[in-house]
C-alpha cells in the first residue's frame, strides 16, 4: 500500500475539524509548516569494546582491571562507527555563559519535541504503509524514541533535515526495550498503538524529568474504559484486550487534562471498535498536532484542541506524509532570551495562539511584541524601545490555553531580573522547582513555598544577578539557568547539560548566532 499524502480538500476539511484558534491573532493565511535545514549534530563514540562496556543499560564494571585511556571527543569519534553513540555519562559536558550582552537578529525555531514523540509513537499505528515525519528535531530524546520504536521491529530511517521514515508494517514485538522506554516519558506512549493493533503489550514504566511523581492511573483507568485488562508486575505495564481479540470503543473522562494519557487513549480508541468519547481530555497543540497526523493516516477524529474527543475506531490505519508544528516551548524560551537580555530578537516558525500566553506575560512585563509577517515574531524589550524596564508580574501554570508549565522556569529567571516583586504558582507539577536553589545561588531573591514562588525583582540601578557554576536538574530549568547566565553579571557554569539536549536542538548555536557568548567544554567524566 503506498504512501498517500493529504489532498489540498482533506487539508482544508482537516482544519475546520480540528481547531478553534483561541486568540485574535490567529490568521489561516499563516503558512506555519517548513522542512527544517538544520545540520545534524556529530555523535561522540568510543572503541567497540568500550562503547559495550559504556551501554547504559550495562552495569558500569568500575573494576575494569584497567581503565581504558581516557579519549577526547574528536579522537573517540574518529575510531569508531558512527552509530555508537556513547552516553552523556562518559564525558561532562557545561556551557559556559558570559553574560551582559545584548541579542540581535533571527532565530528559526525547530519542530516540536513533544509533538514529535507523540507522532513518532503514532507511527506504531500505521499498519499498512510507511509514516513520512518532516520537522522532527535531532534531539536526544527523539533519538531514544526511535530506539523504542526499532525495538518492537519498525524501521526507522532519519533521512536527515528533520526527515524519519517509520515503517511499523512489520512490527515483531509488543514488548519495547525497558532501557529506551525508561528514558522518556514518551516512551510509554506506544503501549496505546501497541495494544490496540495487536491486542497485548508489555511496557515499562516511563522515565523522564523528576518534576513531581508522573503517576499512570489515567492510562490504566482508560485503558480499562476501552476493554482492557490492565496488570502492573515488576516495573512492567501488561495490557491485554479483555475480549482476547481487540480493544472496543467506550467512554472515559480524565480527572486531570493529561497530555500523555490523552495522546495514548486516542492512540488506542482509533482502532478500537466502535466509538469512543474522552472527556476532560488535553487540548494542547501537540495534542492536536498527533489528531492531525492520526487523521492522515486514516482515522477519524472529532474535538481534538477541545476537552472533548470523539472517536470512532477504524480497523487499520495506513501511512501517511506528516510535518510536526513548531516548538512552542522553544519558541517562548527564546523569547525569554530576549527579554531577560533587554534585547530585540525575531523568531520563525511560530503559531502565534500557540503562544498567547506567553506574548499577553511578556507585554504586560513591559516587552513590545509584533507580527512581522506569516509565522514571524518580533520581541523588543530594549528600554529606549518599550520606554522603560521591565516589570514584574503574577504567573499560574495551568492545562493549556493557560500557561504552560515548560515555560515556568525561564520566566521565574526572567522575573528575578524585572522591577518590583512576581508571584509565580506551579499547579500542574508539584516538584518542579529544582531551578530556583540554582537561581538563588546567582543573587535571585527567591522565597519558595511548596509550589508558590515569591520573586523579589532586582534592586534599582543593579544587575539581579551574577556569574558561577550551577547544575540543571531537568530540561526547563536548565534552558532557565543559561538565561539567566546570560544576564547575570560575569562568568556562569551551567552543568547538566545532558538534560537540556534532550530538547533543545542546537541551542548554543542558536544563541551563539543572536550574539550570546556561550561555548560548550566537555571534559572526562571525573568518575570514570
Ligand atoms: C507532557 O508530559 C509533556 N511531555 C511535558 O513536557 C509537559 O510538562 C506536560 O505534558 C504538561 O504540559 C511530553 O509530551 C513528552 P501530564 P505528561 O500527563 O504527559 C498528572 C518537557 O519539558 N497525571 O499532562 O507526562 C501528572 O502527575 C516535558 O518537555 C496523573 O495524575 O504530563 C501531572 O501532575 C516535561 N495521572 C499532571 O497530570 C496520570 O495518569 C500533568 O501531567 C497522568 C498524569
């Protein structure tokens, strides 16, 4: 069965099916989708002998009798085959940040990750032709995700410029490898195709940032709706239709608008039989993006970007030509960038009502925001531009339209350099705080309560903050301590940088091209 892209009519059918663009800025004349040119990144690797002694999942024999020759990056790439791709553990990687510069310039901003792990999930769905996913960031994260979906037995093939092609017509197991599923959180997501195609699965438990404890019952208590028999045994989900033949079509209602949960039970229930209604359901755009690419496989969907999800099953879905929307996540950290640097920067692709929130913080802080043409953003927080500096301002994280909480980090770091006090409330992750102990060590004046943050701006006629080592902790606040590097006072450190390359693709390069003075050093790991 060949691949059959979207006719211009599906295209324009599709829009009206699935999105009700919540803000005035919205315009359809917004040409937002465009393969991505970015170069891909070179792998570090070690001898083979090595690089099996190095594989995460082997316990570290640190009574290696000897311990191999310590190799500098480009040596250890040179002897050995590009696809071993060495752990981040081997070698420490910092940014160094030095701060006080302004920005200037553009910025293009990558696919989304988030949607594209979902998409890449989804690919499990396609049982008769290959998926084509343009817009797919190379990023550590996507890399594991095509990990997950070879150890089922698809065929993965990054046809490089953002482009994978995903044939999952010959899947061989329902049983992902623990390894890669336990790195992400996305992972767990193809437990929906999985058990919907084939009736079983058996998935670990879900990695991911340490932000709160990410429980599952949504899943299990979904799964069920849809006529699963759901069983957690040593680390391990197992799934199975309860009919022993496949999943049926039902009603479910989420106590929490979960984007993982919603993805996975609209994943499962468009092959399910029959029709499925999920209410409470996420409406983020990445949950929407995932409809779409369902919808050009085949499916047939109803109410994705609204809380309520009708969906009536189909017994095969084929392959289809898909390109993921731009990084909205990205897209509100580097306008961050520009603020916290009273700079003026532009950035392309966006979708503006993607980003509403952000845009309606960042006026109200004091930043002049203008649609320079189709999917592009300019931001000015340069004082003689917006008449003075930035002001402090009250922040909740909440499900989208409301503020999402990738983005909270790098405001609070924002917040510590504006005028006057801020209040910043997370509610949708209780422990994703680990950024500010960080900040704090800067000179942010930050006082925390359980999940409520109180910002003390920086004093009149002073730089808030000031340079030294610090640590990220998960993907965000890494992103937020590299801001804030960039407007503190001297030299500042930012190890852990593992985490931030989970999601952000090239990210000093980018800020390295608007200006920022940022290098990478990677040294030994002092471990090892
Ligand atoms: C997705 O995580 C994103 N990850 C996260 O981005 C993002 O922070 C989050 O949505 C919220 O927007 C991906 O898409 C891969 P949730 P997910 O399920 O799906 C509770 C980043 O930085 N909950 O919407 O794991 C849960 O504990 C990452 O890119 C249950 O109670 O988030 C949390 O408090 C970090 N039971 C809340 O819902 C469940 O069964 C939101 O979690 C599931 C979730």
């Amino acid at each position: 069965m060949s691949i059959r892209s979207e006719t211009r009519k599906e295209r324009n059918t599709r829009k009206t099916l699935i999105l009700i663009p919540p803000n005035p800025m919205a315009s359809s004349s917004i040409p937002i989708r465009e393969p991505h040119s970015t170069p891909k990144p070179n792998l570090h690797s070690v001898p083979a002998s090595m690089a099996l002694a190095a594989a995460p999942s082997t316990h570290f024999p640190l009574s290696l009798s000897r311990k191999p020759p310590l190799l500098t990056p480009s040596a250890a790439a040179s002897v050995a085959p590009a696809h071993l791709e060495i752990p981040a553990l081997a070698f420490d990687h910092k940014l160094v940040v030095s701060g006080g510069r302004q920005l200037s310039g553009h910025v293009h901003i990558s696919g989304s990750k988030n949607a594209a792990l979902a998409v890449l999930a989804g690919s499990l769905c396609c049982a008769a032709g290959p998926a084509v996913i343009r817009g797919v960031p190379d990023l550590s994260d996507t890399r594991t995700m095509a990990a997950v979906l070879r150890s089922v037995g698809a065929r993965v093939e990054e046809a490089g410029g953002g482009e994978v092609v995903v044939d999952a017509t010959r899947v061989s197991s329902v049983e992902p490898s623990p390894d890669d599923v336990g790195r992400i959180r996305a992972g767990f997501f193809v437990l929906g195709p999985l058990v919907a195609r084939f009736g079983e699965a058996e998935v670990a438990l879900p990695g991911g940032c340490k932000i709160g404890a990410r429980p599952i019952d949504l899943y299990v208590r979904g799964l069920s709706a849809l006529g699963a028999v759901v069983e957690l045994r040593h680390g391990k989900v197992r799934v199975r239709a309860a009919n022993g033949k496949g999943l049926i079509g039902g009603q479910f209602h989420l106590d929490y608008p979960s984007v993982g949960a919603t993805e996975t039970l609209m994943m499962a229930a468009s092959m399910a039989e029959g029709v499925s209604v999920l209410s409470n359901v996420a409406r983020e755009p990445e949950v929407a993006d995932l409809a779409q690419f369902l919808v050009a496989c085949g499916a047939c969907i109803e109410g994705a970007g609204t809380g309520t999800l009708v969906i009536t099953g189909r017994k095969q879905l084929h392959g289809a030509e898909f390109t993921i929307a731009p990084d909205r996540i990205e897209a509100g950290t580097f306008m961050v960038a520009a603020a916290i640097t009273r700079s003026c920067i532009s950035l392309s692709p966006v979708i503006p009502y993607h980003l509403s929130c952000m845009i309606d913080k960042l006026s109200t802080a004091g930043c002049r925001i203008t649609l320079r043409g189709p999917g592009i953003l300019e931001i000015s927080a340069v004082p003689a531009a917006t008449g003075g500096d930035l002001q402090g301002f009250y922040l909740k994280t909440s499900p989208y339209p409301g503020f999402p909480t990738d983005l909270q980090p790098q405001f609070m770091a924002l917040l510590a350099t504006c005028n006057g006090s801020s209040i910043v409330e997370e509610s949708v992750f209780e422990n994703r705080m680990h950024h500010v102990e960080e900040l704090q060590k800067l000179g942010a004046r930050i006082k925390l309560h359980g999940s409520t943050a109180l910002v003390e701006g920086r004093k009149p006629r002073s730089l808030a903050l000031s340079g030294c080592p610090i640590a990220a902790a998960d993907l965000r606040g890494g992103a937020a301590l590299v801001l804030a590097g960039m407007a503190a006072e001297g030299v500042t450190e930012v190890g852990g940088v593992a985490h931030i390359d989970r999601g952000y693709e090239n990210f000093e390069p980018k800020l390295l091209s608007l200006g920022a003075e940022i290098r990478r050093e990677v040294t030994p790991n002092s471990y090892l």
